[in-house]
C-alpha cells in the first residue's frame, strides 16, 4: 500500500524529466490527497503546457458537444469549415427518442462548409442562406444553434446579427454561440458560453412567450444529463418512482420546448456540475429556484441522493425515496453479490472530463475496487474541493495530466484498470492494462442508476477478467 510520502516522491521523479521551468508549472497541477485537507492541493483552469500532449478539448467541443448539441429538436450548425463539425458527429452517443430528420436532428451533421472565399468574404450571407434552406428542408426544427468554430472568431462574422434576423423572419429561436475553439484554456469555457447564451437568448424568450403547464409542487427539471447510452432514463426512473414529476431534462434527450419551461420548476437536479451550474445559479437568482447536485453512480450515493433530493419536499416524496431504495436494494445486493468477489481489490486509475473522475468513484467502491489516482481534463477548484468527499488518504490527483506523466503514473501506482478516455485508450491497452473508456461509456451503458450500476459492474468485470490480458500482461507483471 503506497502512502502519501511514497506518492509525493513518485511525482517528484516524474517531473525530474522536465526542464526546469515546465517541471515548476507542472508541479502546481499534481499533488497526494492527505486525509482531513478540505482541497486537493492542485491548481486547475488554466492553460495546458505548451508542446505537452493534452487530453483536452476546446470550447466549440464544450458548447456543441455537451450542451447544445443533445438538444434532440434543435438544428445545430457547426459554422466554419467542415471538419469541426465532421470529428464532432455523434461521438458522445446522447440516445434520443424521435424521428431523425423530420423533428429530431442529433445525429445529423449541418456545417456552413468554409471554403477560402469565405475566410476572405466573410460567412454572414452563406450562414443566413443556410438557416433559410433549413427551414425549408427541415420545418419542424425547434429553432436552430450556430457554433462558431475558430475562423468565425478570427474574421469576425457577425452571427448575432444573422441570429437576429433569422429570429423575426421564422418566429423560433435562433441562437448565436461564440464558442470558437481557440477561447478559453479548455472545453469548460465552452460550457460557460453555451449556458450564458441560454441565459441571454432561450429564457429571455420563455418569459416573453410566459409558457404555461398546470404545475404541481413535485415539478423538477434533470440539468447536466446527457443521456450517454441512455443515462438520464434510468436516472428519470428513479425520480418519477419516487414521485417527482420531470418537467424538463435537458440537453440529453431534450428539447427547446423543455429548456423554456425550466423556470416554472420546484427545483433543478443537476448531475455534471461542471458544465451545468452556471445556468442553475442564474435560475436559483432570477426565478428562486434551488438547485442540488446529485450523484446516481452506485447503490451508495443512488440512496443517498435520493434521499437528499427528498429532504427538500414532503413526506410524501420521502416515503417515496425509501420505497425505491427498499425497491432496488436487492438487484444492488445481487450485483455487488456478483461482482464484487471478482473485482474485490482491484486498483483503478481515472481521468476524465469535469464530472466522473469524482461520481464514479463510490461505483468503483461498492465493488470492492481501489482508486489509487484521479484528475480531470478541465475541472475547476470547486470540482477538486468537491473531489475530496470522494477519495482517500494517499490518492494521487493530477490536473490536466499530459499523456507522459499519465504513463509514468502507471507504471508507479501499477493499477489493475485505467479508466478514462479514447485518447488514451491504446496506449494502455497496448501497456497491457484492461482499459473502460468513461466519456461515453465505450459503447455500453447506461451506467446511471440501479439499472446501469448493474451494466457497469458488468463491463469492468469483461475488462479486468478478459483472458486476452494473460497472454501479454502489463510491464510490472512479467
């Protein structure tokens, strides 16, 4: 078992490969959690190290990939050249239930295409033609998103003023989104734009049109659920079981529609805190509507944040929050009862985006498994601050970890399993080491839920027990 001082010596040696400048900007992003610190230690949000080899994405990936584009109903045009749009289509699986094409559109892919003409000319004409040919081709969109790629940025095109116009001749929602990929340090500044232009041109929107259901008091809205693989349904399970009625969940398997009728909830429930919060703080200060993050990975933390969400209604939804834990506890005993001698001891290292190196970590614990070392992509202090609820004494943290660092932690931590992201993917597996990809759950899922803790046990019990990895082993096992 390492201990805190034998980690700290492990990170020092991996830095010693430095130059002296880098290693001394590298060193603020890695640190050992100590048990009792309420921080990791680390420093987050900022630029990644020049010639180092990221994980990260950019802020068009952040806006288009996680928050925009899941809209089921809305058009979103990738605008610029086309391979932004290209490398973004439908890589996150966010399952929708709808006809594509004809009122759903999320699996298809609309880009302005650049050419040279338009970098030269500018892309405002060629982008209102295209709104106006959408509208013929697809009438039943919602309203439709423009997701500036980095040219747009850097000529200049003036998208709100097509947004404007295309807004009063169609009567929907027509978007702007200044998510070019060169802002920010990551993804994360993505998902902050994307909120705010929700905040400045969806909701301003819904309060003009004063959109109109028969409330109840039990109305809540699922925020920062994308639905990979079908997570927010086993979530929406849960919930409505209990008694809650879901007004709104969005932007996995969501709609325009939804998004406008946030403001008339009783709460919001907010799984990726990462992306999601800014537009739930807005919500919480404009509307007085309270918002809790809640976690849904494992039996554990299902109970627990059913009963937190509970705790904020009356005894009606708090009987019902027992009634579902009593409901599921034997499938999640059966589980556990399945997996956990097979996977009991088992080391895993993690590093994903802005959520899951911290939500799945209790999975993993229910299971019997070990972390031995977590950080995220673009996570912010709050997302390490938050992180400390979750691991133990000893965990190595890494922010922003570059591809080299990631390597040489594995060869000192020796994990059983890595879990992260496709980037990473073959590298380990060609170390020898069982690999799940944790960005779109490596085409299985869902993983939230009683239902998906059942398919996550599952799946990290193929990975680790696949006999393929005795026939080459990882370098510390030969």
């Amino acid at each position: 078992m390492s201990t805190v001082e034998d980690n700290k010596q492990l990170i020092q040696d991996v830095l010693e490969a430095y130059p002296e400048k880098a290693k001394k900007q590298r060193a603020k992003h890695l640190n050992v959690h100590e048990e009792g610190k309420a921080d990791c230690g680390v420093k987050s949000n900022v630029k990644s190290l020049p010639g180092v080899m990221t994980a990260r994405g950019c802020a068009y990936a952040g806006s288009k990939g996680v928050v925009w584009g899941p809209i089921k109903d809305m058009v979103h045009i990738s605008h610029g050249p086309v391979g932004c749009g290209y490398y973004s289509w439908s890589g996150r699986r966010n399952y929708y239930i709808g006809t594509t094409g004809v009122d759903t559109f999320g699996t298809m892919n609309f880009t302005s295409d650049f050419q040279e003409r338009d970098i030269v000319f500018g892309g405002d004409k060629k982008l209102a033609k295209i709104i106006e040919e959408i509208e013929e081709l697809f009438p039943l969109n919602g309203g439709i998103s423009i997701q500036s790629e980095c040219p747009v940025g850097l000529i200049g095109d003036d998208i709100e003023s097509v947004a404007r116009e295309a807004t009063k001749k169609t009567g929907k929602t027509i978007a702007p989104v200044r998510c070019e990929g060169f802002r920010g340090v990551s993804q994360s500044l993505g998902h902050h734009i994307a909120n705010d232009i929700i905040r400045d041109w969806v909701f301003p929107q819904a309060d003009k049109e004063n959109v109109e259901f028969e409330a109840t008091d039990y109305d809540v809205a699922i925020i920062g659920d994308y639905n990979i693989g079908g997570d927010a349904w086993a979530s929406r399970i849960l919930l409505e079981e209990m008694g809650l009625r879901i007004v709104a969940q969005w932007s996995g398997d969501g709609t325009l529609h939804e998004m406008k009728m946030t403001p008339k909830v009783k709460m919001n429930l907010i799984h990726c805190y990462r992306s999601m919060n800014y537009i739930s703080r807005h919500m919480e200060e404009k509307y007085g509507i309270p918002w809790l993050e809640y976690n849904f990975f494992g039996p554990t933390k299902i109970a627990e944040s059913l009963r937190a969400i509970a705790a904020n209604f009356d005894d009606n939804i708090k009987e019902g929050a027992e009634r579902v834990i009593a409901k599921y506890q034997k499938q999640a005993d059966d589980v556990i009862a399945k997996y956990r001698p097979k996977l009991e001891g088992q080391k895993v290292m993690l590093m994903v985006g802005g959520l899951r190196p911290r939500h799945v970590v209790p999975a993993f614990v229910d299971l019997g498994m070990e972390i031995v070392g977590t950080g995220y992509e673009f996570a912010h202090n709050d997302d390490y601050k938050r992180t400390t609820h979750y691991v133990k004494d000893a965990t190595v943290i890494y922010d922003d970890v570059t591809g080299y660092e990631f390597e040489k932690f594995a060869e000192g931590l020796k994990p059983d399993l890595v879990a992260a992201g496709v980037k990473e993917k073959y590298v380990f597996q060609k170390m020898g080491l069982p690999f799940r990809q944790m960005h779109s759950w490596d085409y299985s899922g869902p993983y939230h839920g009683y239902d998906g803790f059942a398919i996550f046990a599952r799946d990290m019990d193929l990975a680790l027990n696949s006999p393929t990895w005795g026939l080459i082993g990882a370098p510390w096992k030969k």
